[in-house]
C-alpha cells in the first residue's frame, strides 16, 4: 500500500492541465465565492483567449473576483453566468 504522501503527488495536477480536460461546448460550474478555484478559471480563460476553448459556460456564484469570460476578448468563446446577481 502506497502512503498518502506519494500517492497525492501521484494524482497532483496543474490548473493548466485541468483547464485543458476542459472541450469546448462544455458546461463548468465553481463553487461560489472565495472557494472558487480562480488558478483554474483563469487558465480556462487563457484556453479561451487563444481560441482552444469555444463556446463554453463557466457558472459562477457570488463573484467576488475579475473572471476572465467577462473580458470582451474571451467572453465570445468562455460566457459567464452569474446565478447571483
């Protein structure tokens, strides 16, 4: 049996590698909040900003930080919707 140490650094994985399991046409939802995983966020807006990712929807709660899918430059291929508005 494998301790937890190796086994986390086993399954550790970048916001930038995340962000690309990520196909366009895809619906994400974040926690809300302070909880938001913002690495991954903005890496997903990176993607989008470079047209790897397209017509995407990032669901997003309470926004309390600058997400990318409101820059005009990425919010044609990563919309962001607030359920709280």
């Amino acid at each position: 049996m494998k301790d937890y140490l190796t086994q986390y650094k086993e399954k550790l994985t970048s916001a930038e590698e995340i962000a690309s399991r990520i196909e366009s046409g895809q619906y994400i939802a974040t926690d809300n909040m302070l909880a938001a995983p913002m690495a991954i966020i903005n890496a997903l807006g990176d993607r989008a900003e470079k047209n790897l990712l397209k017509n995407a929807s990032l669901y997003t709660t309470l926004d309390v930080y600058d997400y990318p899918c409101y820059k005009p430059e990425v919010a044609e291929n990563l919309r962001g919707i607030s359920w709280f508005c």
